[in-house]
C-alpha cells in the first residue's frame, strides 16, 4: 500500500495511486478512466441505444453495458482505444517528462 501521495499526479490518477497502485500503473488506469468517459459521452452524444453502440463498436450489448457502467477493469488501454477509432474517435498519447 502507498504510503504518502506523489502530489504531481493528476487528480484521477492520484485515485488510483490511492487504492494502492504504483505510480505507473495509476496513470495508465487514468488514461483507461479517460478514454472510457470520451466512449461513453460520444455515445450518449449521438444518442445511441446499448444495441445500436454494440453494432458502431463492433461488439456486444453487455460490453456497452459495462462500459456505460465505468468498469475498467473489464477493458484494456489498447481494446478502448480500438472501440474508440471504430467510432471516429481519434485519441492521441503525449509524453511528457
């Protein structure tokens, strides 16, 4: 379990850093919680039913559901960012140092 915060995490990492994740780890968990929020206010954007995302995504209702739902677990950073460009969404990485 950490210890102290590393104070120069972003809010959303610092959650996860929190619950015991290593620093690495933390930002790559936010990254997942980000592309997830752009997934699902695009979909809520156009208005899409849970059946009518699983079809634009390629996949199925149950996993609209739980990506409707937050369930990060359930989705890896390179399955997101496919969802992600099979509806247009074009997410970028920057590297900062």
């Amino acid at each position: 379990m950490n210890m102290g915060r590393v104070t120069s995490l972003p809010l959303a990492a610092a959650c996860f850093y929190d619950l015991g994740f290593d620093e690495a780890e933390a930002r790559v968990l936010e990254m997942r919680a980000e592309l997830m929020a752009a997934l699902r206010e695009h979909i809520e954007k156009k208005g899409w039913t849970q059946s009518e995302a699983a079809k634009k995504l390629a996949t199925t209702q149950p996993r609209v559901s739980a990506l409707m739902k937050g369930a990060w677990r359930d989705f890896s950073a390179d399955m997101l960012l496919v969802l992600a460009g099979r509806v247009g969404l074009r997410p970028t990485l920057k590297l900062a140092a």
